[in-house]
C-alpha cells in the first residue's frame, strides 16, 4: 500500500527529517560520456539494514566516491529507481534519484550524492532497492511496525556480558560467551584494598557488581551513575514498551528487564557509599580473556565530590522509579535509595571540592584505572544542578528547587549561546526540571524557550543543519570526534526530546523523523554502508561490526576476535565509537614496535571525517580503542534513541 502525500508536502514530508526540506530537488546531471556508469562493488545505495517504520520517513542515499579509500569506485544512478518486494520480485514504488546540492562534493563523506525517497510506502514487508538501468541493488530491509525491537533488545543485553562478578551462563549469554564470574578471587572485588595501601586489610570493600566501563574492565562511578541515569530515561520515555523477556537472569521477575539491569548498577553505587554519605571514585580492575581469567586486585581510589554528586542523582532518580512500582519489596530499596540520595548531597555541600584524579603520574596514582573520571569546577557545578533535579523531583523540597533556580543559567547553553549534542549532560536534566509540574515556572520557561530558540537557529546543528542540508547523508555533525557515533545517538535524541517535552514550532513527527535519520546513520545510511552495531548478521543485517577493541574480544583470539575469522565472535548488539579522523597511532610508531607496521593504518587514518572508520581490535600500539572501543555511555545514547521507535 502507497501511502498519500499531500501535493503541498511534495518538498518538505518526504525526506530523512520529516516536513523540513532537507534534501533540495534537483535535476539529475547526465554521466560524462567517456566514463563507466558503474566501477566497482560500492555499496552504492545505503539503506537502513534493518528497516523502517511504516509511518516514518525513508530515504536511501545513493554514493559516488570520490574522495578516500574508495575513490576509485563509481556510480551514476540511472533515471529510475525501483523499490521491489522480495518475496515476489516486483516493484511495488518507483521513483527517480534527487541529487544533492546539484551534484557537489561532500566535504564530511568524499562522496557525490543522490537522494531516493520513498516515504509514501508504508505497506510492511521486506523490499530491496533496485537501480533498473544498472541494476545496482540495495541490501535488504524490512518495513513493519516493531522493526527495531530485537535490535533493542539485543542492544540492552550488551550490559549483561559487561557485568563484572556476574557469571554468564549459556542460557542467557549464549554457548558461546558463556563464562564464570569475574573478579570475585582473593583481593578482587569482593574485598577490594585503596589503591595506595594493597596491602592493609583494613581498607577493604566489598565492590561486587557494576559493569565493565567499556573494552576496559575498570568501574568509574560518575560515569555508571550516568549510565543509571540514562537508562530510567529511557524508561520513563514509554514505560509500557520494557517487558520482562531480554533472556537475562532476572527476565520473568515481574520487573521490566531494564529496570533490573538499572538495579544492577545501583546495587553496585549502594556498595560504593561510605558511611558518612560519600562514593568510592573508581575501581581498577585486572584484565584477561574471557573476563573470568583476570586473576589480578582490584584497587579503588578515595570519594570525590564529583563521584559522591553523581551518585546521588542515581540514587535519586533510582528511587523516584522503583517507589513507583507495584512491589513492597521496591518501595522499600526505593526508601533506602532517597536515604542514600540525600547523605550523599549533604556530604558534597560539606566537602565541594575534595577531588581526586585516577592514573596520573603527578598525583601518584598511575595506573588506577585507564580514563581520567574526575571532572573541573564547571564539571562539579554541572553534576550538583543534577543532584538538585532529581532529588526535587524525588522530594519536592523546595531548597533543592532553589539550587536549580539559581544555578541554571550557567549551563552551557544560556552561557555559550549554543545547544550542543557535545553537552547533553547538562541540558538533559534541565529538561527534566521544566517538565515538573512544581517546577518554578519562570525557569522552566526560561529552560524550554532556550532549548527551542538555540536548536532552532541556523547557526545551530539542529534544524539550522537541516534547512542548509549540510549533511547529504541526514544526520548532520559539525565535528566527528573519537565517539562520535554516541554524539550521533545525542543528536537524535536532542530532536526526539522535542517531540517529547513539546518544544518549539515543529511537529512531533517532523522532531521524531529528524531523529530517526541519526537512527538510521548508525544502522547503515553512511559512506560505509556499516551497521555500527557488534555481530547483528542474524537480526537483519549485512554488514555489521566484524571486531572491536575489548579485552574479553581481543585480536587474535580463537574465540572472540571476529565474527568472521573466529569461532563466535563478538556478542551482538554493542555499539562502537566510531569515525574519528583525529585517530593516531602510538606516537613513537613505526620505530617502537614490529606491531606499528611501515604506514599508519588507512582507513581509519588519512580519510574524509565520515570515512575515517575501520573494523579492527589492535591494542597497543596501533590504538584501535579510539575508533571501535565501545562504551556504556555510547550504550545507552543508543538505547535512548532507538527506543523511541519501538513499541
């Protein structure tokens, strides 16, 4: 079934981003005569590979490279294009190619673009794209209402396989990442000592629990916090959409299952807090393959204001959920977790700069952990107007709403005049607090009308991006960094946090399609016509992460190491970071090691923005973590987005 466009939306319904305009009509250029329509294998028409919604927009981005890797390659669209019914081989839509920009260069891809909507489909199936004249073809993709929805599931089930001191049976993990419980040997996380005394028994902790951080084994406590935050998002944004059937050990408790990976980590926070209200910082832990092998300590660092800040927003908004839920048993943690939330806010008051940096030399502490958690003074202002929110919301107390009132305008968008997917950790919350119904009104509107006003304007990279459609490929970012797939998903959310709180002048269907387009970039409409997901072959599609930097699904392994040149691979559903033109290798190479090769690997390194990605899992010293390492912070910026658009 085709469904009706109204003539008036012929320019601005269909396309990437919804009634917006973002891929200008234009006539198709004729290909110059001396050169083949078609060199080499592409892919020439992207796609996402698992598919669309029925009511949303969908347009396939058809590539020419030419500069890059691939910039050999080319393609010239012919002058009609066929959607075609798999099951029965004939076309079902037809439409022409719509070139970008008159036939321009895309600086971020290297790549000549054409456009193909066909937004006005909407009957469910499974379909392909075919080019009639050169019969170049798309990867399949299903169109249907759910199409996301074992995506999703297998995305929350990554933070099973991360779960430190959590053995991975076969019935969940499956055969082949099954595994016993890591880190709970002598002096590991069970009686943890401080890093700076390993050998007094007095310091020890019981640090069970918590989730390996990234490709790293480490717990760092702001930033699980943060994940916990993310996570109760997540679920407040469609409460009915979270059942109880991911196939981990709790499915079937009654409680939705990602509120039981969310109670994972906040039985982890709860062990972290001191009895005078404070979090432990971070936790260093030892490292093999499978994770159950890793025999060495664990060492943890000293309660800092920041780690002490983000725990009491997770313990916060942890209780504001579970005291909602229909179990005495989670009134009860709900009571513990407000308890919690408010010793700790009332330590910070008391010690607001106690700070401490994990594994730096200077401070003594090399070593402890990989990344650097501790935060600046704007970092510790940022986290305590968090802090407020969420215990507001929990308490209603006004002196929490009065931190909020007074501190809200150093946030960096009412400070730096930008709204920014870089900065989500700052405006998510304000967002929370002006959708309270006791929130002051004067901040709450100062809140909504700036959010709308920044994302709005040209020189933004919300809808100002669109409207100049500086992004053939519809999921426009000024600057791809080591993560950017993470600030993809924060962009995506940033548009569907419009639909969700009702903020500024576009529709709610016109905000979701322009999220869905970052959505879609991360499934496979990109230079690359990768699935930036681990392993997602039999969930739909046909070329996803291969391998990644992770110590478990480590290179070379036998095991884990790829999914195509190894016995199982790498579990599926975890997203990587992603193109980042700033990767480099160690800066010592070619000299320091046999392991560097003669030339810096290419891709990553020497491509356009967009293009600057490869499938590797070299550690040291090629550095593959800053390009496909995953992360719970990448995790759940995926999660939040792609649950938006299942049912």
């Amino acid at each position: 079934m085709i469904r009706s466009v109204p003539a008036t939306l012929a320019l601005l319904a269909l396309c990437a981003f919804g009634n917006t305009g973002v891929f200008a009509q234009a006539s198709l250029a004729a290909p110059a005569p001396e050169e083949p329509p078609v060199v080499g294998k592409g892919p020439f028409i992207v796609i996402d590979q698992f598919g669309y919604l029925p009511a949303g927009a969908k347009v396939a981005v058809l590539r020419s490279p030419v500069h890059g890797f691939d910039r050999e390659e080319r393609y010239t669209p012919g002058a009609t294009l066929q959607v075609i019914a798999t099951a029965t081989g004939k076309p079902v839509f037809t439409g022409t190619p719509v070139a970008w920009k008159q036939g321009q260069v895309d600086a971020s891809s290297g790549d000549r673009v054409w456009t193909f909507d066909f937004s006005a489909l909407d009957a469910p199936g499974r379909y392909e794209i075919l080019d009639v004249e050169r019969q170049v073809r798309s990867t399949p993709f299903e169109i249907g209402e759910n199409v996301y929805r074992t995506v999703l599931m297998q995305a929350v089930r990554s933070f099973y396989y991360q779960r430190a001191g959590q053995a991975k049976l076969a019935q969940f993990a499956g055969a082949g990442w099954a595994d016993g419980p890591s880190h709970l040997g002598p002096l590991q996380d069970a009686n943890a000592r401080r890093y700076d005394a390993p050998n007094d028994a007095s310091t020890e902790r019981d640090l069970r629990g918590g989730w390996f951080d990234a490709g790293d084994y480490n717990k760092y406590t702001s930033w699980t916090a943060s994940y916990i935050v993310e996570m109760l998002q997540a679920y407040l944004q469609n409460k009915f959409l979270w059942t109880d059937d991911f196939n981990i050990p709790e499915s079937g408790n009654g409680l939705p299952d990602l509120l039981d990976e969310v109670k994972w980590g906040l039985d982890y926070l709860v062990r972290l807090q001191e009895p005078n209200g404070s979090a432990l910082s971070v936790v260093g832990l030892s490292h093999a393959s499978p994770p159950s092998a890793a025999k060495g300590p664990s060492l943890y660092g000293p309660a800092s204001t920041s780690a002490t800040l983000a725990a009491a927003r997770a313990y916060a908004f942890g209780a504001k959920v579970f005291g909602a839920q229909d179990s005495p048993a989670f009134r009860t943690y709900a009571a513990e977790l407000a308890q919690r939330a408010r010793r700790a806010w009332v330590w910070a008051a008391a010690h607001p700069h106690v700070i401490f940096r994990n594994n730096d030399a200077a401070e003594g502490t090399g070593g402890l952990a990989a990344g650097q958690q501790e935060v600046d003074d704007a970092g510790r202002a940022e986290l305590r107007l968090g802090a407020a929110v969420y215990l507001f919301d929990l308490t209603t107390d006004p002196a929490y709403r009065a931190v909020v009132d007074a501190g809200y305008t150093s946030a960096p968008m009412f400070k730096s005049g930008w709204l920014s997917p870089f900065t989500v950790s700052s405006t998510g919350p304000l967002l929370h607090y002006a959708s309270l119904a006791n929130a002051t009104p004067a901040t709450a509107s100062a809140i909504r009308s700036r959010y709308a006003e920044l994302w709005n304007r040209d020189d933004n990279g919300g809808w100002g991006a669109i409207r100049a459609q500086r992004d053939p490929y519809g999921a426009y970012l000024a600057n791809y960094t080591w993560g950017s797939n993470a600030i993809k998903s924060n962009a995506g959310n940033m548009f569907a946090d419009e639909a969700r709180y009702g903020l500024g002048t576009h529709s709610a269907e016109q905000a979701l399609d322009a999220a869905a387009a970052y959505l879609h970039y991360l499934h496979g409409v990109n230079p690359l016509g990768k699935v930036y997901l681990s392993n997602m072959g039999r969930y739909g599609a046909t070329n996803s992460v291969d391998r990644f930097y992770h110590s478990w699904f480590a290179a070379g392994s036998a095991q884990w190491g790829s999914v195509k040149a190894s016995r199982w691979g790498p579990p599926p559903g975890f997203l990587v970071g992603g193109a980042n033109p700033s990767y480099a290798w160690d800066s010592r190479c070619p000299g320091v090691s046999t392991q560097c090769g003669a030339a810096l690997p290419s891709p990553p390194a020497g491509q356009p923005p967009q293009k600057s990605y490869a499938d590797f899992n070299q550690a040291w010293p090629l550095n593959s973590w800053e390009v496909t390492e995953n992360s719970g912070g990448y995790q759940v910026a995926y999660i939040r987005l792609l649950s938006r658009f299942v049912k």
